[in-house]
C-alpha cells in the first residue's frame, strides 16, 4: 500500500513497484552482461593460449584475498597467507590475470583511453541512482573523482576495452536467451 511505499521514501505504491521492476531490470541487464563477457573471454583464451608469470598471477590471489569479506583483517591475512587457500583460487586468479593482459593488448593496440569527459560521466552514473535522480554538482562530482583515485579509472579503461571487444565480436544468442561469442 501507499503507507509502505512513504516508509520507504517514495512517493506511493505506483512509484515502488517502478523501483522494483526497473531495480530488477538492472539486475537482469547485468547478469547478461556477465554472461555475455564470460563467452567473450572463454573464446578470447581459447584462442590467444600463453603463459602468465607466476607473479601476476600471486598478486591477483593477494588482490582477491584484499576485495573478499572477512570479519577481521586477522583473518585476512590468515587466508592470504594460507597455502591452500592461495592454490583454491590460483585458477580464478590465473583467468583474471590473462583476461587483463588481454585487455591490456587490446588497450594499447586501439589505443583506447579515457578523457575526463569519460570519467566525469562514470562518476555521474554511479552517483545517480543513490541521487535519487538529482542531477550531482561539479563540487561532489569532483570531490568523488578524488576519493575514487586511479583505481576507478582504471576500471573504466577496462570497461571501454570490453565494450570495445563486444561492439566488434559476432555474438548468437542460444535458446537460453545467453549470448554467446560465435
């Protein structure tokens, strides 16, 4: 009823089952996203076979040790120094390792970069939705930009190649409705 969709922030029932649908809208478009990138990279490393250095390879483990929740920075460092916890997530982390050279290559072979024109509207969608819409002033804007640092836009680099990569591969979608590389 209205009264929950008011304790919730929003103007009424109509406007929360709208936030839902386009919140799960979302949810979908990134799922077939992952998908779709998931094919892209399976075909990529299928056809690019080479050897990543075992040290890139020990510094995505750590990087992933460093994004996962752990309820203490005691267990943190337990895991990241455990020795069969490191080899669980060698092959995940030996993709992610040859999946960024890949992307690496097709950086600086397309020469893709990005302007601050680029990043300024990264940082405006990421903020817009918790802005309720509002548009962000140039003052927030910067001030995120900053406490985002190089990282967020190396993340963006990365995403450009990606998208790159998907506006120039030949994709099929199978009957499951996921894309898949042809």
């Amino acid at each position: 009823n209205d009264e929950l969709a008011k304790d919730l922030g929003l103007d009424d029932l109509v406007t929360l089952k709208t936030s839902i649908r386009d919140r799960l809208d979302k949810q979908a478009e990134g799922h077939k996203r992952n998908q779709l990138e998931t094919g892209i990279f399976d075909e990529l490393n299928k056809t690019n076979s080479f050897e990543v250095p075992p040290s890139m390879v020990e510094q995505v483990i750590d990087s992933m040790f460093d994004e996962a929740e752990f309820s203490s920075d005691a267990e943190r460092k337990s895991m990241k120094t455990n020795a069969q916890e490191r080899s669980k997530a060698r092959e995940t982390a030996l993709q992610r390792a040859r999946n960024t050279l890949i992307l690496s290559e097709v950086i600086k072979s397309e020469k893709i970069n990005v302007t601050d024109e680029d990043f300024d509207l990264y940082v405006k969608d990421l903020i817009g939705g918790s802005m309720g819409g509002m548009p962000a002033d140039a003052k927030l804007i910067e001030s995120i930009k900053a406490s985002m640092g190089q990282h967020a836009r190396e993340s963006l680099l990365f995403k450009k190649a990606i998208d790159f990569v998907i506006s120039h591969a030949n994709i099929t979608e199978t009957k499951e409705s996921s894309p898949t590389p042809a």
